[in-house]
C-alpha cells in the first residue's frame, strides 16, 4: 500500500511499417506507464517494452 509495483509489456511490431501509438489510457489513476511521449514508433519487425505502474491507496481489488 502506497509503494509502486511495475509490471512490464512487450508491443511487438510484426508489420512491414512503423506502428504508431497516439496514447495510453487508464480509466483509474492509480495505474500508468513510463511512457511520457507520444506518439510511440515502433518500427517494423522491432518491439518497445512499457512499464505499467500500479500504486495501491489501500488493500483490496482495483481495476483499470
């Protein structure tokens, strides 16, 4: 509670073109993501990890 746990993604372009990633979205503020500029490129055949934050106020379930 109050400490920030990380879990990371993969996005993996498998396209022949750069994959463009306008936003990230979270619908409660207790999650984010490292990811401060936009638009994310990820060229053809490469891949971006992202790091997904979540920073719990208090014990129990959330979603987001």
């Amino acid at each position: 509670i109050g400490q920030t746990g990380v879990n990371q993604f993969s996005i993996l372009n498998i396209g022949d073109g750069t994959l463009s990633i306008d936003t990230l979205e979270f619908n409660n503020e207790l999650f984010g993501s490292n990811v401060t500029t936009f638009p994310l490129e990820i060229q053809a055949n490469s891949s971006a990890t992202i790091d997904l934050n979540f920073t719990p106020a208090e014990f129990g379930r959330e979603n987001g």
